[in-house]
C-alpha cells in the first residue's frame, strides 16, 4: 500500500523525512565514526548522503519496498507498541505475513539491511558496504518519526491533511540550520532489535503530541498558517515560516531530538555492522576493489562462520 499525503493543498508520495532530512541524517552520521572507520565513510560521504533517499525512489519500482518504510502500530490496538511480537516469525504466526505487509514492516526490516550490512563488512564488499550503510540510514531515519507509527499518518482521520510533510519536510528545511547536531561518538548496540523498537515506542508515544498542537496553533493562527512561495515559475501555498517556528517551539524541539536520535543510531548501528563482522580492515577498502571471485570465496567463509564454528546472531526473515 503505497501511502499517499496533501503538503499544502499539493499530493505527495510518503517519503519519510523530505530528502532535505534524509540526507542531513546519512552525511552527518559519518561524522560519529571513529578512526577505523571515519576515514573510509568520509571518502565516500556524497554517496552516502545522495543515496540515502534510495529506498523512496524503489517504491516506483520494488512492490514490496512501501512498506518496509512504517508501521501502523495502532491498527492492532491501543498497546500494540508494547505487545507486538518483536520477532518477525512470532508476528507472522500471531497475524499473518499480508497483514504485517497491509500494515507496514519497518521495524522487522530494519534489522534484516543491518545484517545484511554485517555480512557486507565480513566479505569485505566495499560497493554492498556503501549501499546497505545509505538504505539503512533511510530506514533508521523512518524510524524516529511519529506519524510513521500510526494509521493517522496524515492527520486524514482528524481533518489535519498536510501535517506529515509539515512535520518532517517543511519545519526541518526552515529550521535545521539552527539545530544542533553534535550527538558524540558511535558506540556499540549489544541489542540491534530491542534499540529499533525502543525508537519505534518513542516516536509513537509522541504522535498525540504532534496532532494535538497542531491542530491548537491551526485554530490559533488561523489563514497566517500558511504563506505563498515562489518556486521556479510557480507560486505555491505552503506552512508559513511563523507557524513552522510556534510548532518547533511548542513541541519543545521535538523534531530536532528525533533527528539527533536517529542520527546517533545511525552512527551506532554502522559502528557495531563493523564489530559484528570482526573489525575488518576498512583500509583495504580504500585501496582495491576486490574481483568477483575473491567475493565468492569471502561469501563462502561467511556461510561457513555462520552454520559452523561461530555462532552468530540470529537473522530475522528475508523479506
């Protein structure tokens, strides 16, 4: 189900943050890396940064790619967020794999482009490296918004048409210059699933928040909640700058915190991919691009390290 919403009178294919945020989340996630890693990150951070909109050019193209970008958490109850199966096997069984995929998935595939990245690192495969670290960037970034975690999700059951965009697009391309986003150095996740579902909780537990004052300041500013712009040789209506300011204002930062959040998971997630896979030697990957035969080889020792004398964490559904 591909998600459509109405920026200021204007439709609009759900893409999760605006490209504008999206690719501030990737670029400046490099930035927590430590020396092993920073060094190859930055080479390629225009990448990083360009790509990271990836995921929402597939919808056009991949069937199966719109919902692996939220979830309608409350579609299976009031406490759904603290009761959901946490594992993909546990979710199907209980509801089906057609609901899960009628209702979104994001938070079963997200781990999935975190392993997948992990494995990239163990064969050493620079080319995988790069585009599994932008989709999960995509993902992780999906993740800490709100009105990703509910059926609501363009304000179209209250009369609130438009407010997805204006959340994540609109008040982060006005007001992102002045956020900070100095969020410390990557650390090491020991619980990839539980930290995914505790950003998923968070960013639902804030949706009331996000509906209810924004319909507080509609009723406020009245017609000032919207100005005209002019883009190229168009004049559009949009949210007025003063109206963005009193919701960032009133929200107390709330979509800065969620873009510090993600961005610091982002770091944490790539960073651990790296200590999962055993610290590889990432300046190698500086240096040469391994041939089609050495990758075979690699991606035989990772199936061996995987069913043989290691152990490692259990991977969760291919979907």
């Amino acid at each position: 189900m591909t998600k459509i919403f109405v920026l200021a009178g204007l439709p609009v294919l759900l893409g999760g943050w605006g490209f504008h945020a999206h690719r501030q989340i990737n670029r400046l996630a490099v930035f927590t890396l430590p020396p092993p890693l920073i060094q190859f990150y930055k080479k390629h951070i225009d990448y990083i940064t360009e790509a990271s909109v990836n995921p929402d050019r597939r919808r056009f193209a991949v069937p199966d790619e719109a919902p692996r970008h939220y979830i309608d958490i409350d579609h299976f109850g009031d406490s759904a967020v603290y009761k959901m199966p946490r594992k993909w096997e546990d979710a199907v069984a209980l509801y089906s794999e057609d609901t899960l995929k009628a209702y979104g998935i994001l938070p079963w595939h997200l781990p999935v482009v975190y392993y997948r990245l992990r494995d990239a690192f163990f064969v050493r495969d620079a080319e995988a490296i790069l585009r599994l670290s932008a989709d999960l960037g995509h993902y992780v970034a999906d993740a800490h918004v709100p009105l990703h975690t509910t059926e609501n999700y363009n304000g179209q059951f209250t009369g609130q048409e438009g407010i997805h965009a204006f959340w994540e697009s609109r008040v982060p391309e006005l007001l992102s210059a002045s956020y900070d986003f100095w969020v410390g150095s990557a650390t090491y996740e020991t619980d990839v699933r539980k930290r995914v579902w505790s950003a998923i909780v968070q960013a639902h537990e804030a949706v009331d928040s996000v509906l209810r004052i924004e319909r507080e300041l509609s009723e406020k500013f009245g017609e000032r909640k919207y100005s005209f712009e002019t883009r190229g040789r168009q004049t559009v209506r949009v949210y007025s700058r003063e109206f963005a300011m009193a919701y960032h204002q009133a929200l107390n930062g709330m979509v800065q915190r969620q873009m510090r959040a993600a961005i610091r998971m982002l770091g944490d997630l790539w960073f651990s991919a790296w200590v999962d896979a055993g610290q590889p030697d990432v300046q190698l990957l500086l240096r040469y691009t391994p041939s089609e035969q050495e990758l075979e080889q690699r991606k035989k020792l990772l199936e061996e390290w995987k069913n043989g004398r290691l152990k490692v964490r259990e991977h969760e559904g291919d979907f």
